[in-house]
C-alpha cells in the first residue's frame, strides 16, 4: 500500500481534503489525522473489518481496547447505554477536549473494538481536523494512536510515516499536536468512578466536579496484575533502555551527570532526557570528559512550563531514540496536575527502572 500524506491547515482544513478522508472511513479504509492530544489511527468504528485493519497495521494485541471518537456529546447513545450524572457533568465541562469516559456499550459496537468488554471508551476531540472529519463522516471513529504497538505515541505526521508507512493509505498532517499526550480516561462502569489513564484533564480537573473518583494506574511493572486491558506496564516504551530519576533538581542533577559519567565511562552510548534547565546544570558536569562524545541530550519543556514539556515529550524520547543510544537517563518532573500524565508516560517507558532522589 502507498501512503499518501495531505497537508491540511489546522484551523481551517480544505474540505476537499476532508471529504476524501471522510469517504475513505465511510468504506472502511484506515486515515490518519491529528487530534489534540496525539495524531490517530482513525476506522469506522460500527465496521468489524475496518476495524481489524487498525490492529493489523499498529500490530496491536487484540485485548487492547480502542477509543471510539464522536463528533459532539449528543452521539453517546449511539455508542453507549446512557450517562451516569458524574459522567455528564465531566462530558459537558470537558468536551470537546482530551478526557475519554468509559460507558456500558450498546451491542451495536463490535466486540472488537471494545477488547469483549461490556464497556466502551468515548471522547469528543476539539481539534479542527479531527472534528471536520467527524462531522463529514457522519460516523463514530475507532482511533488509537497512530503508532506502532510499544512505540511512543506520535505527535507529527513524520512520526506517524516512522511507524506506518505502507499501512495506512491516508495520513492529514495538520502539523504538531497541542497537549501530545493521550486523553485522560475515567470509568463509569465501576463504582466509584475510576481515572485510569492520566493526560491532558488532570485528576484535580475532575475530582473537583466527581469527588468520589478514584485513581488506579499502573506503575510500569510487569509483576502486578492488570486492573484493564491496554494497561500493561510496557506501553510507550523507546528502543533504548529507560531509567527514570525523580526528586528536586538539586538532588536529581548531580545523581543523573554522575550515573551518565559512568555509563557512557563503561562504553555505553548513553542518552538524557530532562527539562532544559536541568541539561543546562548537567552541561558542566559532562563537558569537556573523555566519554562527551557518546553523550547525547534532548530537552521536553521546563519545570516551569509543564505544557511545554508534555507537548514535546514523545518527540524527544523518539529523537533520542533515533541516535541510537542503548541507555535513556529520564529526569522526571514530579506528579501533580499535568505532571501526573508526564510521570505516568515515564514511569511505562522505564518499565519498573526508577530512582526517586532525595537531598542528602
Ligand atoms: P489509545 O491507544 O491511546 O487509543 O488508548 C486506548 C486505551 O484506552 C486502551 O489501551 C485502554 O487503556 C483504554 N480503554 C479503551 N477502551 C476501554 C474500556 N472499555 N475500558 C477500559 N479502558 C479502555
Ligand atoms: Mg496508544
């Protein structure tokens, strides 16, 4: 299969291109396209067999249920047995934005999109693109992200062409994506409701208007069991072997410069990931060391803009990733409000490798 990638403006997409795109899901082809948190891997969600080509093109374990995307609140009950009042509440705040609330399904959506669970995942995407498309289609759209199974999620058309090229016949590449990390997700099929994913909504977001929530995610290792399917630790993992370092940034630098010198001392090609003002304060410790050369480094954002640094979190770990290095030292940005998301998405990439730094 050839893939062809259209340019679309992220405010004001061509219709032309819309409509290619939307005809394209209606026969059950496979598109492309950007959402707000990352870009999708977009099939009619109702269409079995349009379906099973998002699991073959991502090589994604069929227990792994998909996120179904509706173009505006008043679709769920084409997907779902009604709303819980939390869920509305959150539905009406949120949307359209990144929050996915799982609900009792309607047998009208296959098992497969649904992993045979009793329950689907629903989300309202506020990007342009996503939406135009949506509302062209006419149809609920199954999306995972549009990567390969493992890999970090893509937030630019050129990530998406890394993973899928050859597999998928559409790509719309309205340029980066705004928050880059997957949607918040919260089951209301269990009781109390349960945040199961972290991202853009944080947990104070919908704890201020559903108190009852609780949180339940995994952290990243392989001996606890499974709370859902799609919740393996292991889930946005680089090639490199990540360990990730969290702690103050004056306790975490110097422990990070000092386990780099070592490494990349023992011929390790090694690379760090961490906010920019810490590469600055870990520069020093590095330069000018017989071992620099083997050092490689990628900034995501800042301690002070956490925007920022999920925005460019994926991106930078791919970066990294591409320069081939064998060890990953993360530097963590702590866990509250949007940072949750971001320790979240580290914590699955270190796969159980983590260090939490205090002061001497
Ligand atoms: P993504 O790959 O970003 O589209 O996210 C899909 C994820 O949504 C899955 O891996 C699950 O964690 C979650 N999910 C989808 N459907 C359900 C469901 N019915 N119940 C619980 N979690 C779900
Ligand atoms: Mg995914």
């Amino acid at each position: 299969m050839k893939t062809r990638v259209i340019k679309v403006d992220r405010d004001r997409p061509d219709p032309a291109a819309i409509e290619e795109a939307a005809a394209a899901l209606r026969d059950g082809k496979l598109v492309a396209f950007p959402t707000e948190t990352v870009y999708g891997l977009g099939a009619h969600a109702l269409d079995t067999d349009a379906v099973q080509k998002i699991f073959d093109a991502k090589e994604r374990p069929a227990n792994d249920p998909l996120i179904v995307h509706i173009a505006h609140i008043g679709q769920v009950n084409q997907c779902a047995v009604g709303m819980p009042a939390g869920a509305r509440k959150l539905g009406l705040s949120f949307w359209a934005g990144p929050l996915t609330l799982v609900l009792q399904k309607k047998p009208e959506v296959p098992d497969l999109v649904t992993a045979g669970l009793p329950s689907v995942a629903l989300r309202v995407p506020s990007h342009r693109v996503a939406r135009a498309l949506m509302e062209t289609a006419g149809i609920p759209i199954a999306a995972p992200s549009a990567n390969r199974f493992s890999r970090p999620s893509p937030t630019t058309a050129a990530h998406v062409i890394a993973d899928l090229d050859g597999r998928v016949g559409l790509i719309l590449d309205g340029g980066p994506t705004d928050i880059g990390l997957e949607s918040t997700i919260v089951d209301f099929t269990a009781d109390p409701p349960v945040l199961r994913r972290p991202g853009g909504i944080t947990f104070e977001q919908v704890h201020s208007l559903v108190p009852e929530v609780v949180v339940q995610t995994v952290q990243g290792s392989d001996d606890q069991p499974q709370p859902a399917p799609g919740q393996m630790g292991r889930h946005y993992a680089p090639r490199a072997e990540l360990t990730l370092y969290e702690g103050p940034a004056a306790a975490v630098v110097p422990r990070v410069a000092a386990d780099v010198r070592t490494a990349a001392a023992g011929g390790d090609r090694v690379g760090i990931l961490a906010p920019e003002e810490d590469l600055s304060a870990i520069a020093p410790e590095i330069a000018g060391r017989a071992s620099a050369g083997r050092i490689e480094t990628s900034p995501y954002g800042s301690r002070g803009d956490l925007d920022r640094s999920a925005r460019e979190l994926y991106a930078s770990i791919r970066a990294l990733d591409a320069t081939g290095v064998a060890k990953i030292f993360a530097i963590g940005v702590g866990s509250d409000g949007l940072a949750r998301a971001i320790h979240d998405r580290l914590m699955r990439a270190a796969d159980g490798r983590v260090k939490t730094i205090g002061y001497e």
